[in-house]
C-alpha cells in the first residue's frame, strides 16, 4: 500500500498537500514572458488622489489591492458598453426588418390593387 496523499482539491484546500514550508522554492518569474502570456500591458495614468483614495477604500472592503480593483471597474464597463452597443445594433436591425417588411405589405397590397 502507498503512503502518498492522492493529490486531489480536497487534499489541497485542507492542507494535506502543499502547506508545509520544505516544500516551498521561489519560482524564478522572466515578468515580460509572463505578462505576454497573459496579454497584459502595462500602462500610466494620472488620477484624482481623492479617487484613488476611494479605489483603495473600496478595495479594503473588497479584499483586493485597489489596482486588481480597478481592473474589475474597468472590465465591467468595457463589458457593459459591449452589451448596449450589441443590444442598439439589434435593436436597429430589428426595426430595419420590421420597416422592410412593412414596405413589402404595402408593396403588395398595392399590387393587388392594381
């Protein structure tokens, strides 16, 4: 019979595997290999202090750092405005047909007519 632990997330989450300090090593991080995997780019920009202060206040209640924090802010919003643009083009499509298939009803009722 084994004595190892099946490595399962049980095994992990209650500290079985992976808890105990002469297993942990530093991984050696090349930071611009890993920021092109995961398409990230770093940017500046300038803020009000005071929003900063609120971001970092809202982080403390989020339990986040206030720059994890304003990556959700800003990926809420771009996803958003995503949805209103699509739902505005669905919308136009939709009273283009409508508007196409009334010109058509028309059309027709006209050809009877004639």
């Amino acid at each position: 019979m084994s004595d190892k632990i099946k490595s399962t997330p049980e095994a992990w989450e209650t500290g079985e595997l992976g808890r105990d300090e002469e297993y942990v090593r530093k991984a050696d991080v090349n930071e611009s290999a890993l920021d092109e995997s995961l398409e990230l780019q770093m940017i500046s920009i300038r803020l009000q202090k005071s929003l900063i202060d609120d971001l970092k206040n809202f982080a403390t209640l989020e339990g986040l750092g206030y720059q994890p924090l304003m990556k959700r802010v800003l990926q809420r919003y771009v996803d958003g405005e995503k949805k209103r643009i699509a739902n505005h083009c669905i919308a136009d499509a939709i009273q283009q047909k409508e508007a196409q298939e009334k010109l058509e009803r028309e059309q027709n009722r006209d050809k009877k007519i004639a």
